[in-house]
C-alpha cells in the first residue's frame, strides 16, 4: 500500500491500484510513450502572456510568497491559475 507523504491522493489511488494487480502491458509501448511525450510537450509548450491588474499590495503579497517559497512570482501565479483551472482551487464566484 503506498504511503508517502509526498503524494497527493489521486497518485496514492494509482500506486495502490498497480500494486492490486489492476495494470495491463501494452504492446505498443513505443508508440504511446511517443504520444505521451508528444501530448506533455505541446502541453507545456503553448503558454500565453496574460496582462492582468490586480492592487499593488495583493502583487506584493505574492511576490513575498513566491521568494519564501523560491520561484519566481509569475511562476507561482501561473501556479495558482493553473489549480483553479483544475477545480483543485474554489473560487469566490
């Protein structure tokens, strides 16, 4: 049974179902790794540039944020827009 700290419920859910026994091979293994790779590249490859106003003081909240934590603030807000596209954030409306 997986239990790591480290990861979050839905890789818990895999680990534990591989581990069931519940994983079939593919025989076409070479041909999806290169679909994988391939759906992950233009995935992470077609960001856009977004220009957005937001109270100076909220900015400098997330600039402080994103230093303690070690990343660069736009990566962080990249971050949060991308757990609220996700449904892993709730929003006010």
């Amino acid at each position: 049974m997986a239990d790591n700290k480290y990861l979050d419920k839905e890789e818990e859910e895999i680990i534990e179902s591989f581990e069931r026994g519940e994983w079939e091979s593919v025989t076409n293994l070479q041909e999806r790794l290169q679909t994988a790779r391939e759906i992950a590249f233009n995935t992470i490859s077609k960001n856009l540039t977004l220009n957005i106003e937001i109270p100076e003081v909220d900015f400098l909240k997330i600039e402080a944020k994103a230093r303690i934590v070690g990343v660069a603030y736009p990566a962080l807000i990249g971050a949060i827009l991308h757990q609220y596209a996700e449904g892993q954030i709730k929003g006010v409306f």
